[in-house]
C-alpha cells in the first residue's frame, strides 16, 4: 500500500506521508513512555502521553488520507 501510495501521489503527498510517518514514530514513543510512566506508579502523569499519541495517530492518518486523496485526483 505504501510504495502504490508514493508511486501515483506528488511530491506534496509524498511530504505528506513523509510527516505521518514521523508522526506515528511520536505516537509510538509517547504511547512507550507513557506505559513506563504508569508502571513506574505514577499513572496520573499518563494523561498528556496518551492525548499526544492519540493526536499524533489521528493527525497521521489524516494526512495519510489527504495523500491518498491526491494519488487518487492524479491518477485520474
């Protein structure tokens, strides 16, 4: 899905997917500390580990539609 993703999209999707993949390495690492954070015992200070993984994950998957949406218009 990917390399079919960055062949039929523009340079401007291709940035696109470049900053969701960036940003699911954020979530990715924010969801690591925050699960250190809560058994570590201090599960109160998990809450801003998990809004930015869950923003992080639904900002990349936006973009990664946006993308998909170009590849689409350009193919046509």
């Amino acid at each position: 899905m990917w390399r079919h993703l960055l062949e039929y999209t523009d340079s401007t999707g291709r940035a696109m997917v470049g900053v969701a993949v960036a940003l699911l390495v954020v979530a990715v690492g924010s969801f690591i500390l925050g699960i250190v954070q809560a058994t570590t015992g201090h599960a109160a200070a998990t809450l801003p580990f998990w809004i930015t993984t869950m923003a992080s994950a639904v900002i990349a998957g936006v973009f990664v539609y946006l993308a998909s949406r170009r590849a689409d218009i350009r193919r046509r």
